[in-house]
C-alpha cells in the first residue's frame, strides 16, 4: 500500500532534550512538509521541502529543524529551543508543486514534553 | 491567501446530504478552493477542490458561485463516518502551502 508513516504514534521526552520525529513516504512524491496542530486549532505549516536537498521554513519553524537527504524521507527534529512542544505533528506529502494542493497526510505524532 | 469562514458546527441526519458553507468573499482570480476533513486524531484528508466550475467526485460535490465568494461542500448521502472537521482552504496556484483555519465540525447523527 502507498502512504505515509509516521512513528511513533505517541512519544514522551523530558524538557531539555531534542526528539526527531520520523515521516516516510512510498508515494514516490517530491513535496513533503511537517504541520503542527494544537488543541482545537487548525494545523500550521513548520517547514516544506519541494526536492531532496532542499527546503524551506513555514510560519513556524522556530526551534525545528528538518533534513531531505532522500525523497522517501523527512524527519523532523523538535529542539529544546521550541518553547512549547508539545503538540500533535502531521507529516504530509504532494506529487509536486503544482500538485500542493492536494496533500495526503500521515497519521500523526503525539508529541508531551514535561 | 484569501480568508474563509465557515461556521464553527453543524449537524447532519444520517442518510441526508450535507451542506457545509464556505464564505471567501475576498477570493483572488487565482485562487483555488479547496475542502479537506479530519476524521479526530486523524490526519487530515483531501476532499475535492475547484476554481470556477463546480466539481464533483466520489466523495462530495463542491459548488461555487458565480462571483467566487463562496461556496458549499456537499456530503450527498452523509454516514457516521463522516463526523469530522471539514476545512475550507484558498490557495493560490503554485503556492506551496495550505492555510487550515478552524473549519466546521460536522456531527452526523442517526
């Protein structure tokens, strides 16, 4: 089956330390991008990447950082400088550009921080 | 990217269609609307999306006005599985992100 994953579905850290969050996609797409969403609220875009090698920040990229060394791949690493962590993070990818709108996402990770 | 509003909740019977509104009243000529849900604890999925013309495909019909300042997402036979937050996004051609704002929760009831 061609998706998304995204592991794990539930993940615990202490304040301090750094977590990266995995995303993996068999969809053979070019864009992928990281979304947080909080209680109640709509998600909102952390980083994108358009091609391996490449990306760029969203509104909220404060204290995240992302690397795109492979197409399939797009992990998301939370830092101790991102003041409120705790959230739920949505990994989702598009064929391409032209096609960004039409997003398929991951099932999410639920990121606590104590 | 233009600004939509939908109302923040609605119920559906089972079995009915559902129509969920969309105002963007500030839409630019080069702007796509586009509907996705999600299901709760789910990510979200794509629903439809169109430009001037209505659009229909397996999953709902969107229609839009004339004018392009609002439109309306129909569920036409809606289940329990389709209990979700259904978001109503403009997008500009070729940008690469998608601004999710509230959107309409949506309880189908039987």
């Amino acid at each position: 089956d061609g998706g998304i994953t995204q592991s794990p579905k539930y993940l615990f850290r202490k304040e301090g330390q750094n977590v990266t969050l995995s995303c993996e996609q068999n969809l053979n797409h070019d864009a992928m991008y990281w979304y947080r969403q909080d209680p109640g609220q709509g998600l909102r875009l952390i980083y994108y990447s358009q091609i391996v090698n490449d990306f760029q920040k969203g509104d909220i990229a404060e204290g995240y950082s992302v690397s795109r060394e492979k197409k399939e791949s797009f992990p998301l690493t939370v830092t101790s400088a991102q003041k409120n962590p705790t959230a739920f993070y949505l990994c989702a990818s598009s064929r391409d550009r032209d096609r960004g709108g039409e997003q398929y996402f991951g099932p999410g990770t639920r990121l606590t921080v104590t | 990217d233009a600004k939509t509003t939908q109302p923040p909740s609605m119920d559906c019977a089972e079995g009915r269609a559902a129509n969920l509104p969309c105002n963007h009243s500030t839409i630019s000529g080069n702007e796509y609307v586009y509907w996705y849900r999600q299901i709760h604890s789910q990510g979200p999925q794509y629903i439809i999306h169109g430009l001037k013309n209505n659009e229909t495909n397996e999953m709902a019909s969107l229609i839009i006005t004339e004018d392009r300042k609002s439109s309306t997402l129909i569920l036409p036979h809606a289940t329990l599985r389709d209990t979700a937050v259904y978001y109503c996004i403009a997008r500009r051609i070729n940008d690469y992100k998608l601004s999710f704002g509230a959107g309409t929760t949506v309880t189908v009831r039987a």
